[in-house]
C-alpha cells in the first residue's frame, strides 16, 4: 500500500510539472540507455525480443509527429551480449505541410559487463545511419522544409553508453555525436512571401542551412516499481548539448557556431506496464517539457510524448 501511494503521489506529480522536451537524436532509446529495462534474476530473461510501439509528439510550434517504430533485439555469442535495431517510419503535419517517410535507422551491440543478484552493468556502443539528406520540399511551392518536417536528421552519429539496473533504481548515461552536417536548405527569405501566416511564424523555425548538430551527453535517472504483472517507473532525463550547433550563414557563405544551442533539455518520464506473461506485454509512457535550450534548430524539442508499445521476447 506505501509503495502504491508512493506511485500515485510521483505519477500525479510528473503529469502536472514534468514534461517532455527530449532533444533525442535517437540514443536514450538505444541499449543500455533504454528506460524501464527488466530485472529480474528469479525468472530468467529472453534476451531477443521485438517491439512495435506507436509515438505521437507536439512540438513547440504547430508540427505533429507520429512515428511507428520496430525495435528488434537479437541476443550473438552468449547470453550476454545483443544487438538491437531500430526502424521507424515517420510522418509530420504542421502549418508548413505534411512529410512522411522512412526515418533514420539506428543500431547497437549491448554487453552484460558485470551481473550480480543486486544489479547489472551495461555497456553499449553503435550508430546511426540518415535515411535521406535531411531536405524534404513542400508539395505546393517546392520550398526546403524545417528540420521540424525532416523525417531524417542527415547525419551518420557514433553512440555509446552505460547502465546500472536492479530492482528498483536505473542509472544510465550516453554520448552520441554526429560526423557530418546536413543537405537541409530551409530560409526565411524563401517561405515569408508565401506564407499565409505571415513572416512572424516562418521566424519562429530556427535557421538550419546545411545543419550540423553539436555533441549530446544524456543521463537517465529512473524510480521502478514492479509487481508481478505490473511495472511503473518514474525519471527524470537531462541531455546536454555540450558544443555548439552550426549552419552555413548564405548572407556571408560562412559556417557559423549557433549562440544559444548549448545547455540542457530536461525531460520528465512516466512509464506504465504490463505483462501478459514472461514473454510478452504491453507498455505506455508518457511525458512533458520541463526545460529546452533557448535555440533548437534541429527540430527535436517536444512539448509532450506519448508512446503505446507492444513487445515480446523470446
């Protein structure tokens, strides 16, 4: 009864001051980086499994985006070490339009480096590959979108992290960063005489030209609470951006470092689950925006998320 008056009181408190503003370029979903990883040493665990879950997200402006994602774990060599994969298919509607299409394919190979009865260590290195040059057009006037209607980020990124799980507590931190900048083209100049809305909203879409996002270091504090069939966890997950974003300036044709692009996006997570049995279940998580960086070209900040998921291991 204490445990669950605990949770309700979290819960209520995330749901009204949480929120989600996770400028995740893909990694804290990733291996060890993972929220609401099992534990337990009494039934053991299936390390291969795979999730379909279903995302929706509001953005600080008018976009909304939709994601289904496939999200496969393939336990190699032993019973230590798997390799995930994940492929999303996106879709953003917004004032600007609507875009669609194959998302950015992320992968990792995850190795148990330390396991005790009272906790595990993880450790995960892997990448991500762009699904397209990050330069999507509108139908109607053929203009270069935001990154906000990008279904891909453009850039191939390195990622690596680290975990401590046990029963009630899961620790993680991870860095990613990207190699290359982005073929993304959009301007203000382009969009204000045909906008409808006039020049006020097209400025609120940070400048992007030929984008290359700076270094994310993340750290994920969770509270679990199992059960036999149910799971409950609430976290909180800053990301840092600890180098500066940078686009070329087309009045100058020079590359410039974005002011404001540094700093951390605070994130709060609620996740509720259950399990139909050892294999399979279901999982709902939720959260809100609690900080952002002042400047966020790359079109990752989200007002609120919520992700519906399904998976079964075997």
């Amino acid at each position: 009864m204490r445990n669950i008056l605990l949770l309700a009181f979290l819960a209520g408190t995330a749901y009204y001051t949480l929120a989600q503003g996770c400028s995740d370029a893909g990694f804290c979903t990733m291996g060890a980086m993972k929220p609401d990883q099992p534990f337990n040493k009494k039934v053991p665990l299936k390390l291969r499994s795979m999730e379909l879950s279903l995302y929706r997200g509001t953005t600080t402006l008018s976009p909304v985006v939709y994601v289904a994602n496939l999200d496969m774990s393939f336990n190699i060599i032993d019973n230590k070490t798997f390799f995930q994969i994940k492929l999303p298919y996106q879709a953003v509607r917004g004032n600007f339009g609507n875009t669609s299409g194959l998302g950015d394919i992320s992968y990792c190979l995850t190795r148990n480096i330390y396991s005790s009865e009272k906790f595990d260590i993880g450790l995960t290195i892997g990448g991500k590959i762009p699904s397209n040059n990050s330069n999507l057009k509108d139908d109607k006037f053929g203009l270069p979108l935001p990154m906000y209607y990008q279904t891909s980020l453009g850039t191939y990124d390195a990622i690596a992290g680290l975990s401590l799980v046990n029963r009630k507590w899961l620790f993680a931190t991870g860095i990613q960063h990207p190699f290359n900048k982005n073929g993304n083209q959009f301007r203000w100049g382009e969009w204000i005489p045909v906008y409808e809305g006039g020049p006020d909203y097209v400025r609120k879409n940070n400048l992007c030209y030929e984008l290359k996002r700076g270094t994310d270091v993340m750290l994920r504090a969770e509270r679990n609470f199992r059960f036999a069939q149910f799971n409950f966890s609430v976290g909180l997950l800053p990301i840092w951006r600890i180098t500066k974003d940078e686009i070329l300036n087309t009045n100058t044709n020079e590359r410039e470092k974005l002011d404001g692009t540094l700093g951390m996006a605070l994130s709060g997570i609620v996740t509720a689950g259950y399990s139909f049995n050892v294999k399979s279940g279901v999982r709902l998580l939720a959260g809100k925006k609690i900080t952002q960086r002042d400047v966020n070209p790359d079109g990752l900040t989200r007002e609120d998320v919520m992700t519906l998921s399904y998976f079964y291991r075997f």
